[in-house]
C-alpha cells in the first residue's frame, strides 16, 4: 500500500509539472510488468497522467522484456524506448570471444559490460552473425532492424562515437529483414 501511495503521490506532482506546461508526458524506465501496470491503473481515472512510454534494455541478447512486458506494453499502448539494442557493442562484432578489445571501448572500460559477457554470449552472437551472413547483413543494423520490427516498440536507442557507426546505424531504419531472416 505504501508503494502505491507513493507512485501516486509522484503522479500528482508530475501532473502539476504537466500543468505548468513544464513536461508533456511521463515515462518510466527499469520498471517491471507490475509497476508499470499499477501506474497506468492509477491514471485510469484520468485525473493523473498516463505512463506514454517505458525505458527498459532490449536487444537480440537482453529478452526480457517479452516475457510479459511485451505484453502490457502493446496490449496498454506503452511504447518501448529500448536501450542498448546492440548490447553494448557485442551485436557489432567489435569485440569477439578472448579477443583484445578496441582502445576507447566500453569492453575496454568494463571488461564483462555489465554482465552481459557470459559463456553463453558468445555461441548467440556467432549465431546472429551467421543468419546475418547468409543474407548479406551487417549483424549490427540486422539487429537494430529487428529490435524495430516489435509491435511495442516506440523508438530504439543506440549510442554512436564515430560517424560510421552512427551512419551505420541511421541505414538501419530503413532496413526490411526478409521473412526467413525473422523465422531464424
């Protein structure tokens, strides 16, 4: 009950800031399939503002939010705003099993990106980049192309430190994966 009071207590003050025209709109990020569905029942009345968008990672890698996110976010008309879709790097094949990372790079920085480096990444990313291989992709716009394809998705965040990777990235929207691609 205090969690709830207190989701509601921050809606009415950002319905005040929505008021003095200071935001538009309300989104969450890192929330679970709960929270997001007790901030949405608690503007149904429609005296609080209504969660637009949520914030969560998503990628071919980090699937977590089709577990029941996906879900409530179609379903309820949240939009993903995914961050991370290419896995800090590791759906660019920058960086490969073993290998010496590129100076400058996050893995250089951190060397297991946050715990996304497991045993198991390795074998995922071989197997994207074999799909994207065989049909003549770049594993990294195929996976910015299909984080896009979702019907809950509302934009893809991705972070770009050189021109190319950020032209790399823009070719990426308008990008159609052919059917077997999507059935691989």
């Amino acid at each position: 009950e205090a969690t709830l009071a207190h989701m509601a207590e921050v809606l009415e003050c950002l319905e005040g800031f929505r008021k003095e025209g200071k935001i538009r709109h309300v989104g969450l990020s890192n929330e679970s399939a709960w929270g997001t569905a007790q901030w949405l029942r608690l503007s149904e009345d429609g005296t609080l503002p209504r969660v637009a968008s949520i914030q969560n990672e998503y990628s071919l890698l980090c699937r977590l939010f089709d577990t029941d996110l996906a879900e409530l976010a179609h379903n309820d008309d949240v939009g993903l705003l995914a961050f991370s879709p290419l896995a800090c790097g590791l759906l660019t094949q920058k960086y490969s099993d073993g290998g010496t990372p590129p100076a400058g790079s996050r893995m250089s920085i951190g060397p297991d990106l946050g715990g996304r480096v497991t045993p198991r990444v390795w074998p995922a990313i071989d197997a994207y980049a074999t799909i994207a291989d065989e049909f003549g992709l770049d594993l990294g716009q195929m996976a910015l192309a299909w984080a896009m394809t979702r019907p809950f998705m509302g934009s893809v965040i991705f972070g770009a430190t050189t021109l190319p990777q950020l032209e790399s990235a823009i070719a990426s929207a308008t990008l159609k994966l052919p059917d077997e691609v999507m059935e691989r």
